[in-house]
C-alpha cells in the first residue's frame, strides 16, 4: 500500500485537503480499530459488562450497545467466561454506526432477511435495534453458516432462523416476503487497512469493480424479495465509491420506486458523492474504520404473506444454556 494509492482515492473521495492528510495518517497508522459490545437478551437484567465500557453516541448508539475506549487490549472480550455465556457480542464501532438508519423504520419489521450474514454481526445489531417478528440469516457458505449458527445460538436470539441460500434462490422462493432486508456485502474491505490488517490489492481497479458487480447481482436479488413499503439497509467496510454510492445510484436508475432515507442524525457523516442520502465514516472521525450506509425504501404498503414456506426455515435457532 502506497501514499499515492492513499491519495488517489481521497480524492476520488472528494476530500479537503486536511481530511486528505487525516486519511493518509489513519490508513498508514493502522491503528483506527475500535470494539463495541451488543448486550444480548441471555444477559442478566441490569448487567454490566467486566470491561471498560461506556455507552455509544446517542446519535447513532443505543443504550443495549456499549463501546470500549481506543485502544482497550489487555483484556479481550472474546476471553472471557460471559462472551461464552453469550451475554454479549462484541463487534467493530463502525458496525454500530452502519445499523444507526434503522432507528428510521416507522413499524417493527413482520419479517428481516439478512442476506449475507457470517459471523452475524448485523443479525444481532437488527435484533437488537429493531427487534423484527421473524428473521432469516443467510450464509452461502456452510463453514461461515455454522459460524453464524454458533453466534446467534450462544447470544440467545429464539425468533431467527438460519438459511444457505443464494441470492438469486431467495429471489425466486420469496418474491416480496420480507419487509426488511440487510445486505452487508462482500466488499474489497480497504478499511482493514485502517485497522492495520494487510489487504494486498484492495484499491486494485479489478478488485473494486468485480466486488462492484457481485454487489449488485446481491442487491437486485434482495429487491424482489422485498415487500411493497418495505425497506433495504445496504452496507460495506469500504471506501472505494464504486462498490458504494455507484451501486445505489445504479440501483435507483433501474427501480424508479425505490429511494433513500434520510437520516438526520448522520447528517455529519453524509457523501459528498451524490445528493442521494448515503453516508460515509472515515478512520479519522474517531469511530472506528469506517464504513458505508445507505437505507433505501420500496413504495408502497401492501401487507406481507402470512408466513414464509416451511423450507425458507430449516434451521431455527434455539438458545444455548451458559
């Protein structure tokens, strides 16, 4: 990784010039990596967690997810006796901010796809943000599944199910099922960069574009199962604008029912890419490595069907006892 590749994409970015000079310093750092802790339902009532922990801005926060400070090492969540007792999930800061649009839902979603979910991150943040009736986690692939299985059984999550189902199956079992849908997708992941997680090739143009594409064969399938009304929470640990706000501008020309939604609480964070309401977290806004989000809406308000065929949830979840 270069200081001109850096460059290059700041300004692709359209930053200033002391924002250009903050994303040099943070990628070449490696150092941006922050934790936070999703207190899950197995948790004793008033629980508190044995870590320095502090609540999450109340901006984008909430108060059952709790951030540890910057550069907290000596004791790692996942070592200790309560993460295997599941009475937390700990994940990266700039996961929490990407979820942040979903306190915009105006009704508690019937039904959440999340459609790429290992290791279930964003199945948890949902749960936890919005709480839907039914919720399927998918993974395509089986050893990230059970994975993903392990995490949502262990933190105590009883209304999902776990399915391994490719984007175009979903596609074509359930057209118009859902009313709520997450695709985190599979990206070229630069803000590894920032964390100091080597990532060779990631600003390559044919990396950046074939993740571009994949993502977009993602979110066209994620549409047709979405329901009238309902609505679409795309994200992604990158920065490069093709996989980000190109692929939502792409989808908007393609689907004239379909727009975004503003989220005012993220109005310091919004892309300068478009005036479409997408928004960008950078390593130097001091919330972790940053990310992407945008959270579009089907028109319409027709209701959901009744329930999903009986195949679309072969493997429901079941709590663990600690």
């Amino acid at each position: 990784m270069s200081s001109s590749q850096i460059l290059r994409l700041a300004r692709k970015l359209e930053l200033t010039a002391e924002q250009e000079r903050d994303f040099l310093d943070a990628m070449q750092a490696g150092n941006r990596s922050r934790s936070a802790l999703v207190i899950t339902p197995k948790a004793p009532e008033g629980y508190q967690p044995p870590l320095s922990a502090k609540n999450t801005p109340q901006e984008w926060g909430h108060s059952s997810i709790l951030e540890l400070p910057p550069g907290e090492t000596e004791t790692k969540p996942g070592s200790l006796p309560d993460y295997e007792c599941g009475y937390y999930y700990p994940l990266d800061l700039s996961s929490v901010w990407e979820t942040a649009p979903l306190a915009h839902l105006p009704f508690r979603p019937g039904r959440c796809l999340d459609m790429c979910a290992a290791p279930g991150g964003k199945s948890i943040l949902a749960q936890t943000r919005v709480s839907p009736q039914e919720h399927v986690s998918n993974e395509v692939h089986p050893k990230r599944l059970g994975i993903l299985r392990h995490n949502l059984l262990r933190c105590g999550f009883t209304n999902l199910y776990t399915q391994r189902l490719r984007p175009d199956q979903w596609a074509e079992l359930a057209p118009g099922c859902f009313d709520l849908i997450l695709a985190d997708a599979p990206c070229s992941g630069q803000s590894l960069l920032a964390k100091g997680i080597p990532n060779p090739g990631c600003f390559n143009s044919s990396v950046t574009g074939g993740n571009a594409k994949r993502q977009r064969g993602i979110l066209l399938a994620a549409l047709r199962c979405l329901a009238p009304g309902g609505f679409l929470l795309y994200t992604t640990c990158t920065y490069a604008p093709e996989e980000n706000e190109r692929n939502v501008l792409y989808l908007l020309k393609r689907h004239p029912d379909l727009h975004t939604v503003t989220v005012p609480e993220l109005e310091h964070f919004r892309s300068s890419l478009t005036q479409e309401a997408c928004y960008r977290l950078m390593p130097f806004h001091g919330a972790g490595a940053g990310g992407f989000t945008c959270l579009l809406r089907k028109e319409g308000g027709h209701p959901l069907p009744l329930s999903l065929p009986d195949e679309l949830k072969a493997w429901p979840i079941h709590a663990m006892n600690c």
